[in-house]
C-alpha cells in the first residue's frame, strides 16, 4: 500500500510539473512549438540538418522577411534573396519545410524561445522520483534492522524469562524439568515456522503477481538508438517520430524515411560520448551507418543504393492481449505526458521499462488523475458538458476536481473488451 | 467321440519338441526394438533403469521446463516500415473506410469497407446511396469472410484429369488458353451472371466484335424470366420495373418474399418500413396481403396471409384480376376462405387506387401478364411501379440458357468462357449442361473457386474477390456503385475483365481502362476521385415513370393459367433461404451457422410440412406427434433428430428430414434451394469448395420444373415415403409460442391502437400494481439501491414493427464481435454463440395455415441496471458500468455459469469449447481431447480466416461466459473520437452499434439517455404508448426496450394449445 502511495504521490507531482501540455498549444509557449515544429532540423545553439538558431534575429534583421521565411521558404527564395539563397547552397540544397500554419505571434514566441536559450548547465537535479524511491529503500532498510534488533531482544527476554522461571521453580522446589534447549522447543519452532511461513508466501504471492511483469526491461537493439541524444540533447518532439501516438492506440516506431529525413544530412556523431548501461562506450558514428546499412543509403553518393530493410526493434513496452490501451486517449483526450508512463527518456541512452505496466498501476493513476473538466471559465474539453451532476458539484463545492474514476475509469469494460 | 487324431504336420503327429516350441509361441514376435538402437545403446533396454525412475524424470524435467518457460518473457519485436507509403490513414491501429459495393451475380449492394492495418475487417452499408440507404443484408455482411476463404483457387490451374494443376504465370496460361481457342469448329461462348456494370459490359462488347461469330449469354440461377417476358408482352420492353413500396397503401404479396431474397429485398426491406412505422399522433399504417404456399419471412409479416397450393398461383392472380375488374372470382375452384381474402384484398386495393402495388414471386410468364394487368387496373403504373429506373440484376432468360446447350450439344460451341456462374450445380437441367460442357473444346472458367462447373471445364482464371478489385455496378438504372480495391489480392488472381482486355489484343490493364472510361464519363479526374470516394453516381431523382400497357396478351394468359393442371395429393415449392439465397456463399461460415428467420435452423436444409403432416397415418408411429398436445410438443422439441423422407418427384428421388413448421398448407412441401454443394468427386469437396459445405444439405435445384418456357420453382405432383432412418436438424430455437406472455412481446391491431392507444401503458401498469405501478416501480420494486449515471446512460430501442427478421444484425454482431462459430454438433447442444438472436414466435391455431401469426424479435443482452446476472457472479467478474452498461470481464470469469443460469433473457453465451484457438496451448483443439469439433472450426481458426478479427475485441478462450457488449469499442472508440475533437458526443453519428448500422429498416436506435435531444429519447417519448421492456415486472431495469408490434389486421391470434 505504502508503494502505491509513493508512486500515486510520485505520479501527481510528474502530473502537476508537466511541462506544456502538447495540445493546449499556446502562442507564448515558443518552447514547444519550437520542438514541435523545429527542433527535428534545428537546434538554437548547435548546427544540424538546418543552421544554429540563436541571433538569427541580428543576421536577418528585416522581421517581415523571416517570417516570410519560416512561413514559405520556396517563396523567398524565389524572389532571388541572396542571404537566404546562399544559405540554402551552403545546406546542400536541403529545402526546409513550409509552415504556413505558424502565426506571426508563435513565429516570434519561437524567436524569442531561440534567442533566450542556454545550453542546459550539467545534468539536472533528480526529478524527485529518484529521490522518493532512494528514501523509500532507506525506509524498508531502517524497519528491516529495527525488526531484527527487536527479534533479538524478545529472543533474549523470553530466554531470561524462563531462566527466571527455572530458578524461582528451583526456589519453590517444584522439580525441574528436563532443560529443553530453545532449538528444540516448540514454541520457537512453532514461531519460527509461523515467521518462515509468512515471510514465504509473502515473497511467493510477491513473485507470483510479478510473472509476466517487466519493470525495467532493457533489452538490447539492434542499434543503438539514444533517446538521450534525440529527445534530450536534441529536444526533437516525441510526436514527431511517434506520431501514432496522437492519433491511434499504438504510438508507433517510426519508419526509416523518418529517420533519413534528419540522418540524410547528420552522418556523424559529435557529441558527448554515448555509453551503454554497461558503461562501455558506444562508437556514434557506426551507429548511424547501421541505419545507412538498414536504409540502404550511400553517403558519398547520397542515394539509395541498395533495397532496404527493416530493423527489428526489441519492443519494450508489452501490454496483454485482453488490455486495450489507447495512446491518443491518454496523450491527447488526457493530456498525460509521454514521461509519466515512460519515465525521464531524455535521460536515457537505452530505453528501459520504467513503469510496472501492472493493473494496479493503472487504476491508481485513474484514481488520482483529474480530467480535462470544464471550468468555470469555459476552459477544458466540452465533451464533459454533458456531466451535469459534476458541474453542479463544483459549482456547490462538494467536490473539487473530477478524476478519471468518477467518470468511469475505473470500470472493467473501460479497458478490457 | 473318436480318438482319432488328425494332424497337420509331422512336428504335430510325432509332438516334436520344435512343434510344441512354435505352438507356444504362435502370436509372439518381439518388436524389432534393439535392431533400432545405435551399437553403443545395445542393452539399454535391460539396463536396471526401472519405470520410476523414468517417471522421476520425466517429472522433473517437465516441471523445470514449465518453470523456466512460464517464468520467461518471450521477446517480441516491433517491425516498422523502411519506406511509410504517404497516406494519412496508413496509421497502424486506426481504421480506414473505403467504398466499395458488395457483388454477387447481378446484386450490388453498395458498401464501406472498413479496413485495419491492410486487413478489410467489416462491412457497413453506404449511407449516401439512396438506392439501400445504407442497409445490408446478412449476406452482404457475412462477404467480408468470404475474402479470407481459403478454398478460393489460389492460382490459374489446367485440369488434367479431374486434377487441378497449377500454371505457373498468366503470360503461360494466357498462351495455353490462346493455342486452345485457335482454330475453334464452333463458336465462342461468354456465360456470364447478368451483368450491369457498364465498363464489363463495353470490354465484353470489345471482346466480342474480336471473336467474330462469339456470343454472350447471361444466366441467373434465380431466374426472372417470367417477369421480363412478362413485361415485354404487357409493355413492350424486356425489364424489370423498379418498386416503390413506401407509395403503397395496400401491399399484395403473390408468393414474393420481397423482404428476404425477391429481386431486391435491402431496397425493399428500407421502403416497406416506411409504411410499417407508425406513431400514435398519426396511427395508420400500410396493409400487407400475402398470398403463399410456404411459411415465408415477408408472409410471417404480412397482416393478413392466406395460402393455397402452389398450383393455385395463377388461379389466385386470376381471382384477384376478376375481382377488381368488377367480376367474381366465385366461378374459380379456390377454397372459400381463400376467396374471401382474395376478394378482401380486392377490395383494399380498389379503395387505394394509386397507393397499391400487387407483386408476385411466380416465374411463370402468364401470371406475371395477369399480375401486370392487376397493376395497371389499380393505377400501380408510374406510382408505386417506376419504368424509368428498372432493376438490371436478372436479365437471363431460359430461352437463351437452353438454346446454348442445345448448341453444345450440336458441336457448335467450340469456346466456351464461365464467369460468376455455376449451371451444373444450380440450373434445374444441370446434368444436361454437364454433359454438353464436356463435349466443348476450349472451357475455360474465371469463377473464383473450383465449383461443381469450374472443375469440368478445362482452365480455370480465378477471379479476385469484389474487396481486391476495380469495378462497377448499376444494379438499378441510374444508380452506379463504384467498387474499389481494399487489399491487394491474396491470391494469384486476375479480374475477368483483365483476362478479356488481354485476349481482345488490348494492352490496357482494367485499372485504367475503368480509370479511362469514369474520367471521361464523369468528365474529370475530381469528379472520377469523388465518385471512388463516395462509393456511389447517382444520376438526379426523376419523376415516377410508366409505360403503356398492352391488353392484348391478358386474354390468352388467362387461358392458359386456365389450363394449368389441377395439383396432385402433394406439391413441391422450392425457395431460397434468407441466409444461403442460391448458394453463391456456400462455404460461409456466418451464413452456415445463420438460423433461418422462420424455422430456426442453420447448418441443413430440410423439408418443411405442416405440422398436421406428421400427425398422418403414413408417418412411423415413433415419429409421428399431434404438436397440438404439450405433451407430444415437448417430446418432439426435446430432440433433434427428424425422420427422413424420400422425396419423389418424378423420376427424380430426394430423401431429407422432414420439420413441421405452422403455417404451411397441409399439402405442401418446401425445400430450400442453394445447399449440397458437392464436387463431383465427393471427396473433393472440402478441398474444391470449402470445408465447412461438406455435408451441409442435400441440392434441390434438379427438382425445378421447366414449363417450356421458363423454370418454377415449384412441382404440382410428387409424392413421399417414409424411412426409418433420421437425420439431426440443429434448430438455435425449439419452442415456437410466446403461450401468449405479453410480459416477452407485446402486440396489438392498428384498431385497438386507434381506439386506446394507452392499451399497452394500461397493461404495464396492471403488471406492474403489485410492484407500486409504472411510476414508483423503478424505486419500490426492489431491495437494492437506485445507481445514478452521470453523463452517459446508454439505451436501445428496438421497433417490432420494423425489424422483419433478415438477419443482417446477427451477421453484423459475428463480425464486429469475433463472435466464435461452433458448427452444427455444438448447435445440436445449444451451445451456439450468437450474441443477438432474433427470436421468432407464432401465434394462432397450429392446424389452421392461415390463422398463424408470426412475431420477430431481436434478443440480446438487455443491458439491465438491476442485472440479475451480475448479483450472483462469485468474482465480480460480470458487473454494471456508470454507463448503464453490464460489463463482462472475459479475464476475470471462472466460468461457472451462475450468470447464464440467472439471466432471465437467456443471452449469455458459455464457450464450452475452444472455438476461437484462443487457448495458450497448441493441441487444444485436438479432437481426442475436448471432444468432436466439426471442420468449419478449424476453418475459422487457420491463419488466413483469422485476418478477419476485429483486434480491439478480445478473442475469448474456453470456460469463460460472454454476452453482448452494446459494442463497447465502438462506444470507446465514439466517446475518444468526440474528446479530440473537444466537442459533446454527436447523437446517431459517433456511437452505432453493430447492429445498428446493419439493418435495412432502420429498426433500432441507439444513443445517450441522459441527453434529452437524442435519438433513443426521442423515440421513447414519442412512442410512449408502444414502450415495453421485456419481463418488466422482474425489475431487472432493462437499457433495451422494445415497441409494441401493431398489426393492420382484425385480431391477434391466440395460441389454441391443449393442455
């Protein structure tokens, strides 16, 4: 119980520091419309596919004319602009892409985003996950010495109460019994047989609910493919290699062209040295000519030479068959971020199983999250217009937040059908 | 007795040693184990390694190994694309919906295919044609598995004898063919079905202006050449009109079951209802006569139903013709009582002018001249009958069939090409075809499986399934269905069109050719795209057109309707089943396992008598039962087995079981056509047809009549025998009477409805008075707590006065829900699986044809808020969601069938079996271990049929209790649909049930309760007075109510029952 507890409390506190939530796209959030829409080809600080970023604004001062740029880039370069056209020759002739749905207020959040950026200063502090977790075992640790101490100590006690016993019988002149020696006795027999009994089925149960559980399954991939670099260092959005995930149950794996659409131009790995769990080093540059050898792709040339085929990825994440999971459910009706389930994967360089994927897991995050209800202000999803009882709940204060349960969440045919 | 000795050899005579040694002996011969062991194993077998050791061992070693592979994880891999094709709907687990239009001969229903990740799963009618106004059929349902059938020809084969080879490319048949057809002594022949897709019938024209002297035929094994000839003599054209039921007051039905396989029966089905719907503001309703020698689903609703022999089909018309034309039919040797319905119907008809229609199922061209000659006396033409839009899915005539034979036979057919036909099974000459086909030089066949024709013809093409291919249809003037490729072909298959393009000399593939021929047709590539997309060209709605109409041939039909022999002792009538139609589908499995809306049967067909027939000396006395008397029902009921009878009509002899069903006249026997398919090798069938047929029904097309001119499904003379044998008939349904139980169906008559329309309300309060009546019932009748449901509370109505019993729903319920297939043995044992069942109940006196009343009612989980079920599930794993749903959690259930047992409505289903294969373990279909399971089983369960599978439904495994879901996913998957787009849920259109969207009559809705602007609450206002739950007084708190059923008749039968 404990347990859920932490991870429930655990779960709220990721919930409540999500970082943007990817629908409710506002203009002034340069950030997330910088990674959804710019961060696969550009970085503010670091050049990839396309140029680094920052003082873009001071190398094109004309404001008019970047957004012309950002919004329709074949259009400018028609007009025969010389900057931008020399810019595009020094790119190989990568076109870039057309974002004509950016508004001028989300262009500039952008620009600002990029002009403000610093590189993040050394790692992080731990995301307070860590941290519960390391008190929790310090916890378990301190009540496991305690019960020892205090097994000892009654041992000690009961074993000077019969000494007492003996000697106030030997006073009295009851006879003595035949000593028993505590190994024989069948009090502690019985105790220890009780304890061995409890201790057993209590690791027995334990193991037996945990068949077919996978909590931090790491498996090894055909390449090494570091969600560090990518979604971390790189800041490139989830959706844009797991696009399914807003539209379908699955999230999907990419296909290759996604990849070659950045790795086309990015032959070569320069940055931090990548290291396996093992803490072996991973050589990043023969990582992307796996992808080259899959694709079929020849550098020197820059075409496909050969057919390609597919990677067989290690799939991490495995849900039974009478479970229906809905990613776009979860990630776009829900707002649930990709890390709550997921864990922190812009930390990590080999994907593991982060959360237990168990019912439990389930139903406690259901119990505990709130939906996207309207408010008073007419904010929130208005599919829920329709609970009446619960808009005049929150109006009379009986309640104060709807959570997944309380619109069914929790029930059987929610998820298994 | 002697001592003689006598011996056989010396060793015995002197009882040598050696002699006593080999007597002893005689039977021993030690099995050559050690021969078969290695030389360094000689030995093993005296090694001192006794029996328990091995068995420790073997305990061990199997324990260790369970150990270690149930606690291992087995490693799944995820395979992307390398290169994702560039469309939006290519998102794995996201379903995409293409038009497309279902084919089957000459019928095209038009259709949306729904497809998940490449896998065409389900079919749902296509609401924008207003041809079917988006209804189906349960065949049209159940086509989807057809594509995943693994007897479809895999490749193009030659025949060497009777041996189906493969040929290896089409550039090497297309060459065989071609060195085939050269120097051809006859003809070149198309047989085709009828075809009324524009583009085949320009590449057939092309083809044949290359082939100078060829031909093409078209053939329907349901022929409607007595209409078509018919039509030509009264009004000079050979088509068939198109009907317009919903104009028509007054229905009269002469044998059409225009509701289940007549001409057009979704079209019809959607028209009729149209009259049929009624509200209490408005109470009128459309009258429905039917006159018909068999219990059939349009006479089961028909209002008034009269029968007669099927020899009396042209007196009846006659009758009804003298009548209106102001004479009597008194002169006529009909049955009083069939006078007076005929001159009642008369009567209706000659009120409504211009608001009757008159149709007839006969397909004796003299009848249908008088029957044209009733229309018109009624004003039918240009009202209720439209000549400007014909119906073109049946233009075969005889005439033409039976001049082709006549030509093989001559030797002058030299070339002869079968598409989409199967005359040696289903033409009532078919011996005669099957001989004369082999005397032709060049057959080849593009039907898409080696049928009963395919394989006597030399080469066979198989054509692709209508899912995997290009194509069109114009199954009514003025109404194109666009069919389009949803997956590509699964086998070696090239379209028909494509085989004649090639052999014509053009290069064209048929994609572009049909590409070509809509771009310039419609005028350009958006328009082509948009009509691909839609699935439907519809040209603009024209006025109601009629046609002049020629006396002169009514005088000369009559006479000779005059002259039709009277019937002998005991006729024959021959019709199609609503589920196998002339057998197209055979090897179905959705379609096998379909009852049939009126006897209730699956898996046979049979001979149908009247339940007098065995009560008659001549039937066995063990056999023989009076279904008046209960105790005689009971027995009857109890068991399926049915006594055979041989059947003699003419030459010809015929044994089936025989199952009495009310309303048929006593001298009368009705088989169903489009069963027994059988290759001509029997053994052949499972491989060349499909497994699941093998022995599904005997075929009764050889037992047509041909009257000269065209086929009748009908014979005026035969005559039975009774054998001792009996053959079981696996019935989904065995007690046919409600006992008049208004608490299970409520019906009343349209004038009891207009004189007090709170009849029905009367009544659910008079059930309920103990209870604390209509209105504290809900809170007073019961023990346990009132739930509320925020938000959502689903509800279904269902209209019994719409829903006439077709099918589609159980069809559609089976593909939506992965709903499992068991086969007639598990049928036999009431272990069928169907979620819906629609329960079919007649009323009346049994002896009396035409006193019978019949009522169909869907039954399926009722949904109930005070679930009876779900109180006694020992683990919860049955229980109610806070929308009103009975959820069953298939993981949770230990299958002990407490709920089954509880449920009052008897719709839970147990998986006795594993009928899905769903269990971990590989030999757990083995027949030594769970018992017989019949081929169609394994049929469902081989990988290819199982691409069929809805993945969002969870395929259940043995001993776990299922129901109906209300479609659960689709609600999920409404409900997701409405929070993305962040908008309310959008009433009839987000959320449909399966069933729902399936029925052609629109006879159930469904939506949210709680929304006072919905659907479901609007038809419950509005139709206060007819609301009823099923066995209200229970208090279960149904989610689905039903509409009382109104009849336009005088009364509502009583069962007369003897206790």
């Amino acid at each position: 119980m404990l347990h859920y507890r932490l991870i429930a409390k655990k779960l709220f506190y990721i919930l409540l520091f999500a970082v943007v939530s990817i629908s409710g796209l506002r203009a002034q959030d340069g950030k997330a419309l910088f990674q959804a829409n710019c961060a696969s080809c550009h970085n503010p600080i670091k050049q990839l596919t396309g140029p680094a970023l920052q003082g873009v604004t001071s190398r094109v001062t004309d404001k008019a004319l970047l957004h012309a740029w950002i919004k329709n880039n074949i259009a400018v370069l028609g007009t025969g602009n010389k900057y931008f056209n020399d810019l595009y020759v020094s790119f190989g002739k990568t076109p870039m892409n057309t974002f004509p749905n950016l508004s001028d207020a989300e262009i500039d959040a952008i620009l600002n985003y990029v002009e403000t950026y610093k590189a993040p200063t050394a790692a992080p502090a731990d995301n307070g996950g860590g941290g519960t977790k390391d008190q929790e075992n310090d916890n378990s640790l301190l009540y496991g010495v305690l019960t020892l101490i205090l097994a000892v100590i009654m041992f000690v006690l009961l074993q000077v109460n019969s000494s007492l016993k003996k000697l106030s019988d030997d006073k009295e002149g009851i006879p003595a019994m035949e000593p028993i020696p505590f190994y024989r006795n069948k009090v502690y027999i019985t105790f220890v047989v009780l304890i061995l009994f409890v201790v057993g089925g209590y690791y027995v149960v334990q193991g037996a609910i945990g068949l077919g559980r996978t909590k931090n399954y790491q498996p090894e991939q055909p390449i090494f493919y570091s969600h560090k670099v990518h979604a971390g260092t790189n800041q490139i959005s989830c959706l844009y290699c797991h696009g399914g995930a807003w539209e379908s149950k699955h999230a999907g794996v990419p296909s290759l062209n996604i990849c070659m659409n950045c790795h086309a131009a990015i032959n070569e790995y320069k940055g931090e040295a990548l290291h396996r769990e093992d803490g072996t080093t991973v050589d990043g540059t023969a990582e992307i000519q796996k992808l080259y050898s899959y694709t079929g792709y020849d550098v020197k040339s820059g075409k496909y030479t050969e057919p390609g085929k597919s990677i067989e990825w290690v799939k991490i994440h495995n849900l039974p068959d009478h479970v229906y999971f809905n990613h776009s459910q979860h990630i776009r009706a829900g707002k649930v971020q990709c890390q709550t389930c997921h864990g922190n994967i812009t930390e990590m360089s080999e994907v593991k199983q982060f959360a237990e994927l168990s019912m439990g897991w389930c139903i406690n995050c259901h119990r505990n999250s709130k939906i996207d209800f309207p408010d008073s202000t007419g904010a929130g999803n208005k599919f829920y217009s329709i609970y009446e009882k619960f808009h005049n709940d929150l109006k009379n204060g009986t309640i104060d937040s709807v959570t997944v349960e309380k619109i069914g969440g929790t029930e059987c045919q929610k998820c298994h059908y | 007795m002697s001592d003689k000795k006598y011996w056989q050899s010396f060793g015995e005579f002197s009882e040598s040693e050696g002699f006593k040694q080999s007597a002893q002996n005689e039977f021993r011969e030690d099995l050559p184990m050690e021969a078969s062991l290695p030389a360094d194993k000689q030995g093993l077998l005296d090694a001192k390694t006794p029996r328990r050791d091995f068995l420790k061992y073997l305990g061990f070693s199997t324990a260790a190994a369970a150990l270690a592979a149930g606690c291992e994880m087995p490693v799944k891999k995820v395979i992307p694309y390398v290169n994702k094709p560039d469309a939006s709907e290519l998102i794995p687990g996201v379903a995409g919906y293409y038009a497309t239009t279902y084919i089957s001969g000459g019928n095209a229903i038009p259709v949306v295919a729904k497809v998940r990740d490449g896998r065409p799963i389900k079919l749902e009618g296509n609401e924008l044609s207003s041809f079917t106004k988006g209804g189906t059929s349960a065949r049209v349902q159940a086509s989807v598995l057809d594509l995943y059938d693994g007897a479809r020809l895999h490749y193009p084969i030659q025949m060497v004898n009777g041996d189906p080879q493969e040929v290896s490319t089409f550039e090497a048949f297309d060459k065989m063919v071609g060195e085939a057809m050269t120097g051809l002594s006859g003809s070149l022949v198309l047989l085709t079905s009828t075809i009324n897709s524009p583009t085949t019938k320009q590449i057939i024209g092309e083809f044949l202006a290359k082939y100078p002297g060829s031909k093409h035929v078209q053939y329907d094994a349901d022929s409607y050449s007595g209409m078509l000839l018919a039509n030509e003599a009264t009004h000079g054209k050979r088509i068939i009109p198109s009907y317009q039921f919903e104009n028509a007051k007054v229905i009269v039905s002469l044998g059409a079951d225009f509701l289940g396989t007549w001409l057009s029966p979704v079209e019809f089905g959607w028209q009729y209802v149209q009259g049929r719907k009624i509200d209490a503001k408005n109470p009128e309703m459309s009258k429905h006569y039917q006159f018909e020698s068999m219990l059939s689903m349009t006479g089961g609703n028909a209002d008034d139903r009269y029968t007669h022999r099927p020899s009396e089909a042209g007196a009846v018309a006659l009758a009804l013709l003298a009548e209106l034309s102001g004479g009597s039919s008194s002169s006529s040797s009909l049955s009083p009582k069939l006078k007076a319905g005929i001159s009642k119907a008369a009567k209706d008809l000659a009120a409504n002018k211009g608001k009757a229609l008159v149709v007839s199922g006969s397909n004796n061209p003299n009848v249908q001249i008088i029957v044209n000659a009733i229309n018109e006396a009624i004003g039918a033409n240009g009202t209720t009958i439209n000549w400007g839009k014909p119906i073109q899915t049946h233009a075969g005539v005889e005439a033409d069939m039976n001049a082709l034979i006549a030509d093989m036979e001559a030797g002058k057919v030299g070339a002869l090409l079968i598409y989409g036909v199967n005359p040696v099974y289903d033409y009532y000459d078919g011996e005669k075809f099957k001989t004369a086909l082999q005397k032709i030089k060049a057959t080849v066949s593009f039907n898409e499986r080696l049928d009963e024709t395919a394989e006597l013809c030399k080469y066979s093409i198989p054509a692709p399934h209508f899912l995997e291919r290009w194509g069109d249809a114009e199954p009514k003037a003025g109404h194109i269905a666009m069919i389009q490729p949803t997956i590509n072909p699964l086998f070696k298959t090239r379209s028909f069109e494509d085989s004649l393009l090639k052999w014509s000399g053009n290069n064209t593939s048929y994609e572009n050719y049909f590409l070509q021929y809509w771009t310039k047709t419609l005028g350009s590539t958006e328009a082509y795209e948009k009509a691909l997309q839609d699935g439907v060209v519809e040209q603009p709605t024209v006025a109601l057109a009629a046609l002049g109409f020629n006396n002169a041939k009514v005088a000369e039909a009559t006479a000779a309707i005059g002259s039709i022999k009277k019937g002998g002792n005991l006729e024959l009538v021959l019709y199609q089943s609503v589920a196998m139609g002339v057998g197209n589908q055979a090897n179905n499995p959705w379609l096998l396992e379909l009852p049939d809306p009126i006897t209730r049967a699956n898996w046979d067909n049979y001979a149908i008598v009247s339940p007098k027939f065995i009560k008659q000396e001549s039937i066995p006395k063990k056999y023989r039962f009076d279904l008046s008397k209960r105790s005689e029902a009971d027995k009857f009921e109890v068991h399926p087995d049915r006594l055979v009878i041989k059947i003699k009509v003419g030459s010809k002899e015929i044994s089936l079981p025989i199952l009495p069903v009310p309303g048929t006249p006593d001298n009368v026997i009705a088989i169903a056509v489009g069963w027994g398919r059988q290759s001509a090798k029997p053994e052949n069938t499972s491989e060349f047809i499909g497994r699941s047929v093998v022995g599904a029904g005997k075929n009764v097309f050889p037992l047509i009549s041909f009257n000269g001119v065209t086929a009748e499904w009908s014979v005026s003379d035969i005559s039975f025998e009774a054998t001792n044998e009996t053959y079981p008939v696996a019935q989904a349904q065995t007690h046919s009477s409600y006992e008049g139980r208004n608490e299970v169906v409520k019906e009343l008559t349209l004038e009891d409805f207009k004189k007090s329309p709170n009849e029905i309300l009367e009544e659910r309060e008079e059930e309920l008075k103990p209870y604390g009546g209509l209105e504290k019932f809900e809170k007073e009748g019961t023990l346990y707590g009132v739930y509320d449901k925020p938000g959502i509370h689903w509800g279904m109505s269902i209209d019994m006065n719409s829903c006439f019993g077709c099918g589609a729903c159980v069809v559609a319920c089976h593909a939506e829900n992965n709903v499992a297939v068991v086969g007639k043995s598990e049928v036999l044992r009431y272990h069928d699986m169907h979620w819906l069942r629609i329960d079919r109940y007649f009323s009346g006196n049994l002896e009396d044809p035409d006193d019978i009343q019949t009522v169909f009612q869907p039954m399926l989980c009722q949904h109930c808020d005070n679930a009876p079920c779900e109180n006694v599930c020992p683990v919860a794993a049955t229980n109610h969601s806070s929308e009103g749903l009975n959820q069953m959690a298939y993981n949770r259930c230990i299958g002990t069938r407490y709920c089954a047992n509880n449920c009052p409505f008897k719709v839970r289903r147990f998986n006795w079996a594993d009928y899905s294969g769903a269990d971990s373990f590989p030999n757990n279909q083995d027949a030594n271990g769970v018992g017989h399971f019949d081929p169609v089983v394994f049929q469902m369960n081989d990988d290819l049929t199982r691409m069929v599978l809805n993945p969002d439904v969870t395929v259940r495994s043995r001993g776990v209790m299922e129901k109906c879901s209300f479609c659960v996913q689709r609600l999920q998957d409404g409900k997701l649909k409405a929070k993305k787009e962040n908008r309310p849920l959008k009433d009839m259109e987000d959320v449909r049930t399966a069933c729902q969207q399936a029925c052609p009559s629109d006879a159930i809705v469904f939506g949210n309760v709680n929304d006072s602007q919905s659907m479901i609450n609007k038809t419950r206002a509005e139709n206060k007075q007819r609301v009823f739950y099923a066995l209200e007084e229970l208090h279960v708190l149904p989610n689905v109510n039903y509409l009382a059923k109104v009849r336009n008749t005088e009364k509502i039968s009583e069962s007369v029952n003897e206790k």
